[in-house]
C-alpha cells in the first residue's frame, strides 16, 4: 500500500505543471521528482507505445565496455513531453548512478522519436531501470533490464580500471558541423570495389568496430597500463601504416583500416613501462617509407599521427611507387633488420619485446626472401597482431619473423582485439616479474 501511494504521488508531481499549463520544467527540475516508487514496485508497464533495443555491450576504443540501449516511440505518438529515466543498479537493486534524464531529439526519425542511452561499465551484473515518462498527460512506461559484462579471470586491464566508477552514464559530443562530418563510404566502392568484387564483400566486412570515443563521451581519460619491473624493459611497437596493396583504391576498405589502425595503436600507446622505455616506427610500405622512426610513444601525439595515417596516398599511385611493387618484402625486411639491431643494446641486462601490427601484408618478392636469423646475443619477446581486411589474405611478415616463434594475434573485432591486448600486457606485467630472463624464455597464456 505504501508503494502504491508513493508511485501515485511520483505520477502527480512529474504531471502536475505540464498538466495545468505551467512552464516547462529543466531536467534537473526532473530529476529531482523521479518516481522511485515505479521502480519499487517491480512491474514492468507500458502505457506508451514503444520498441526497445538492448542492452548490448560493445567495446570502447580505451577498451573499456560500454552498453548500449535505445527506446523508438512510434510517430503517432506525440513526443515533445517525453523524458526517458535511467538508472544502473547492482543485482541486490543498490543504485550505482544517479539518475539519468533524456529527452528526444528535436526531428523524429521515420520511425518515430529516438531515445539513446550508453554507459561506460566494467566488469559484473547490473539492472538497468528504466522510466518513460509523458509530463502532459501522466501515462508512462516501466522497463527492467539485466545486463552482465563478463570478466575474464585476472584480468589486468579491469585492474588498471579499478579508479573508474561501476557504471558511468556517457554523453554525446556536439554535432558537428557538416563540412567537418568525414564523407561516408560508397556503397558502390563496397560492391564493385576489388579485385574479388562482390562474393567476398560480406566476410571482409568486420564484424564489429569499438564505440568510440567521438560517439560518447566519458569524463575520465584513459587510464594508462603501467608496467612495473627490476630490470629495464624496451618495448618496441613496429605498424605497417599504409592499407594492404590489394584494397589501395578502394575507398571503404581503406578508411576501415585507418580507423581501426588509430585505435589499436591508442591502446598501445598507453603501455607505461617504469622501468625502460616503448618506441614507435611507423612504415608506409606502398611508398617505402619510414614514417616514424622509434619515436617514444608518450611524445606521439594521437592527431599527429592520424595526420601522418590519412596523408599516405592512395587513391593515385605515383610511378615510383609502382616501379618499387617488386620490391617491397625486401624493404621491410631491411625495417625489421634494422629495428632488431638498433635494439641489441636493450638485452645487456634487461628484456626487448617487439609488438608488429599489419592488416596481412603479401608480397611480390616473397620467394627471394629469406626469413631473419636471430642473433646469439640477444633474443627479442615478438608479438605479431594482424588486423586484416581479408582474414583468408597470405601473410608474407609472419614468413620473416617465423625464427622468433613469434605469438600472432588475428583480430577481426573489437572483442578481439581487446582479449589480445589483454594477453601481451599479462605477458609483458609477467616479464617484469621474469627479469632479464625473459630474453630466452617465452612467457606462456595467462
């Protein structure tokens, strides 16, 4: 009884000035008359005709999950004095945010007015709670979803994490102007592009991409991955920035790589060994460049390098570039030859790891190369992440670097990639542990 007359009274007070003409409440104003006693009682309601969708869990570029959840109120019905409210709660219904208030956006969809909602999460059961609310005419619908992010066991990214609130509810950034919005791709560039064309265009898509940080925004900056260890430790990150030479021209697939190619190397780029030092080289294999050479990571700055990524040109290929085609397996392999003896110093009394990141790269010349020899004086920790566009494309670098018994990563999606940047920071944190052991030791699966 007592509920019951708690939820009338919620129902009233949030009607109540829409109802006899007053002005228009704020949010806040909302958000201070929220009808807890709808989500006490437990019963879900729908008096407002609506579809909703989730919650799904995706990943975020920082790597942190984010759940996603949207509510469609159909065109019939009028939405200018519906608010959403939202909160997270634990399994035991203990809130974990404040509450969340959301109004649609000013144009409604075909479908009718759309209501978003996105929380950055880390690992463990929730509830979500849901109201919506119609200020005019009183009627509302009730909603509970449960939702779980699961946790691998020993995770040491849910551990760097561990400052960050459960639940964070995200924000959307300002629209962007037009002129500045990045042109979508063509969907014929997708269909006819290639030199597979169409059969193939489904599995070269990927599956899922990481809910960035230009789709909602959190008001924590990624949190760093620090690496404690005894002896120094060299952490040598070696990209191929140039799209593979088969999708060059082919607009979609090239702004995909580029995109996910920004994202995998932010996380590296967060790996903080205390002990020692992370470098960068960047290559641009189409034009045989070198684009950044062991740069430390902490000076690179993140628009510095999408600049240097989307400044690669590919939709014209200079005659230079094409003259070189035959000879691109050999300038790489003189890259990682290099870069491994640059690297020689780092053993004398710590540990040397390389991490290379391609999207599968084939080569004309690949039979006159021969793979690198590993040296007596030192043996690098090699880690080879592939992100490919074709996941069934030959891959030529992993030939060079056999002699390393390198640990090879293919990831296809966000999840993906996540789990395997999970792995080498386990193995690098183990390494830490290890010494200067590890230059002969391979650390095995966490």
């Amino acid at each position: 009884m007592r509920i019951t007359r708690f939820l009338t009274l919620s129902v009233v007070l949030l009607a109540g000035n829409a109802a006899s003409g007053a002005q228009r409440e704020s949010l806040e104003e909302i958000r201070d008359k929220v009808p807890y006693g709808l989500w006490l009682e437990g019963r879900e309601t729908e008096q407002i005709p609506w579809s909703t969708y989730g919650p799904d869990v995706t990943i975020r570029a920082d790597l942190r999950y984010q759940v996603d959840f949207s509510a469609v109120i159909r065109r019939s019905e009028p939405s200018n004095n519906l608010v959403l409210m939202a909160r997270v709660v634990d399994r035991q219904g203990r809130p974990l945010t404040k509450v969340q208030v959301i109004e649609p956006g000013p144009a409604p969809g075909p479908l009718g007015a759309s209501l978003l909602l996105a929380a950055a999460v880390r690992s463990g059961r929730y509830a979500l709670n849901l109201v919506l609310f119609d200020r005019m005419n009183g009627k509302y619908n009730v909603k509970f979803e449960n939702f779980e992010v699961p946790a691998a066991p020993n995770d040491p990214l849910e551990d760097s994490l561990r400052d960050l609130p459960l639940v964070e509810f995200l924000t959307k950034p300002a629209p962007q102007p037009a002129q500045d919005r990045p042109s979508p791709p063509l969907l014929m560039d997708i269909i006819f592009g290639g030199p597979t064309g169409i059969r193939d265009v489904f599995r070269r898509i990927p599956r899922s991409r990481p809910a960035g940080s230009r789709d909602w925004v959190s008001t924590f900056s990624p949190r760093p991955f620090p690496i404690s260890s005894t002896a120094p430790i060299e952490i040598n990150v070696i990209s191929v920035l140039s799209p593979p030479e088969e999708f060059v021209q082919q607009k979609f697939f090239v702004e995909h790589y580029r995109a996910t190619l920004r994202n995998v190397l932010n996380a590296f780029s967060r790996l903080e060994p205390r002990n020692g030092a992370i470098r960068f080289t960047g290559v641009d294999l189409i034009h045989q460049t070198v684009l950044f050479d062991r740069t430390p990571m902490k000076a690179l700055d993140p628009e510095q390098l999408a600049q240097a990524i989307a400044g690669i040109p590919t939709a014209t290929i200079t005659l230079d570039a094409l003259a070189k085609q035959t000879a691109r397996g050999s300038f790489f392999r003189s890259v990682l030859e290099q870069q491994i003896s640059k690297s020689e110093g780092g053993c004398a009394g710590g540990a040397v790891v390389f991490i290379l990141i391609d999207g599968r790269e084939s080569f004309k010349d690949a039979r006159d190369l021969s793979p690198l020899s590993v040296g007596r004086a030192c043996r690098p920790l090699v880690y080879h992440l592939r992100a490919p566009i074709d996941p069934l494309a030959a891959d030529h670098i992993g030939r060079l670097i056999k002699p390393f018994n390198p640990k090879t990563f293919d990831v296809e999606s966000w999840p993906e990639f996540r789990d395997a940047f999970r792995r080498i920071y386990a193995d690098l944190l183990a390494i830490g542990n290890l010494g200067t052991e590890t230059n002969f030791l391979r650390v095995t699966d966490p």
